[in-house]
C-alpha cells in the first residue's frame, strides 16, 4: 500500500469513528485502533493496524506483545507460560514501528509481518497487541513515582497507563471449529431481567461472532452483544445479556430466542445455532 493510499484509509477510518462511534473498533481513553482484531490464515503474511488520537495534545505509545488467557467469563488474565493448548504468536510476528507519538487528530499506521519457520506445527496461535500510552510524568517507572523530598519522607503516587490490546492469530495448516449454545436461560436478579447463555466451542481455532436476543417467533430484536469471542483452549464462554423493561416483558411472557453468528474469516459465512424458545 502506497503512502497516498495509507493516507486515505487513515482519513476514512478517522471519518468513520466520528460518524460511527459504535462501529468495530477498540477504544481505550484518548486512542481507537483499527482493526479489533488481526488474522493471519492462508496465504496472508502482512497486515496493518491503524492508531487514531483523539486527544487534544500529542501522546505518545509504545507498542508490545503481551499473551493473554481468557476466562469462562470473557476477562483475561496475562500469563508468561503456555497452557495446555495455549499457542502464543509473538515469535511469529514482527511490527513497526515500536513506539509511535501522534499528534491530536493524526493517525499512524502500525505494519505486521508473518515469519513462519518450516516446522511450525499446525493449529492456531495467539497473543494480544498491547499500545500503551507512557506516562507523561518525567521519572515514571512501571506506573509508579516518588514524590517529596528527603525532609518530608517518600510518598508513592500511582500513574495510571491506559492502553488498548487487541488479538493477533496465526492459523497454520488446517484448522476447524464448531459451535453450540449449550444452554439459554432467563434469569431475575440484582441486574433485573436477563438472558444467560452458556456458549461453548469445539475444535482447533477460535471463534467470533455476535448473539442475538429475539422474541420467541424470532421477528423483534431484543438485545444483542457483538463481536464475542471464545479463545482456544477454552470450550464454553458464559454471556449475561440484560434487557429492558419492554424486552423483559415481552420474555417474561413469550421467552427468547438466542442466535449465535458466527464472523468467519474465511468468506463471511455465518454459521447459526438457535436454541429452544425459553419458558
């Protein structure tokens, strides 16, 4: 991609979150990064990520590979080690540049390149791009700085460093998955009227998608959460989606029916799993 070309995207993806402020991208305090996620399969071996400033002054990033383990929740928890069926994909990708300072307004373009060795065994590898804004605070060290002098004594302040991370996945050889809604139910609670759905996967790749909430006859939306993941080796993800007072009326009477799209990477077929009207 030419720089006139890079420009471009730059200028429409900057265009596009202020006209769109919900669509697919990743936000974290004054940065949106662009695409959420990156997926190296096939014959694909570069890939470019884009960083818009919405700030007011210039800042400044450094940028990172961090390996990550989702929860049957969806939180993650960062890990130094590989896990049973756990695949990390930093030593498989290269990217520049390394730290990136961007003025109000601007955008930058981060380039990723896929080095597979020969014998690299066949399946699915993860870690997550980490952009992390460096404190602005002369002498910061790991979020944490020394104030006062000698007479007064040491009091620790915390510099709190907002970043965004998104997945990069390399998929070698052939790689399936497959997926269900194990179980939908209507729940009462603290958070009011919802719906919790236990979403599992099988196979040797992630999946993505969105679930859907409609009524039982599958006419009126209700709610909706998109871009859900489930990351290998996790089998299930379990999901609260809450309703309003006009959709929880209308599943309190009728019940829901759930529906899981999947995203696929591969020509953007869905796959649909739709369990039972709930009672």
């Amino acid at each position: 991609m030419n720089s006139g070309a890079r420009r471009f995207l730059a200028s429409f993806i900057l265009v596009w979150i202020v006209a769109f402020p919900h669509a697919a991208h990743a936000q974290g305090g004054d940065l949106v990064v662009a695409p959420v996620r990156v997926v190296f399969e096939g014959r694909a071996r570069v890939a470019e990520v884009t960083l818009v400033s919405r700030a007011d002054e210039v800042k400044t990033y450094r940028i990172s590979f961090e390996n990550r383990r989702m929860t049957p929740t969806g939180s993650f928890v960062a890990i130094d080690n590989a896990g049973p069926g756990e695949r990390f994909s930093d030593s498989l990708v290269r990217y520049a540049p390394r730290s990136v300072e961007l003025e109000p307004g601007k955008a930058q373009t981060i380039r990723l390149l896929l080095r597979k060795p020969a014998d690299l065994e066949s399946g699915e590898y993860r870690s997550h791009l980490k952009f992390a804004a460096v404190p602005e605070t002369a002498g910061a060290i790991n979020s944490i700085e020394r104030t006062g002098d000698k007479k007064d004594g040491i009091s620790i302040a915390l510099t709190p460093i907002y970043g965004v991370t998104i997945p990069v996945i390399v998929r070698h050889g052939q790689t399936k998955a497959s997926t269900s809604i194990a179980s939908a139910d209507l729940v009462d609670d603290e958070g009011g009227i919802g719906v919790v759905v236990d979403l599992q996967r099988e196979g040797t790749r992630s999946v993505y998608g969105d679930i859907r909430v409609y009524s039982a006859n599958g006419r009126t939306l209700l709610t909706e959460q998109r871009g859900i993941a489930v990351y290998t080796p996790n089998n299930n993800r379990q999901l609260r989606l809450g309703l309003t007072a006009d959709a929880a009326n209308t599943a309190a009477r009728d019940g829901v029916l759930v529906k899981f799209d999947e995203r696929s990477p591969r020509d953007n077929a869905s796959s649909r799993f739709i369990s039972d009207p709930l009672k």
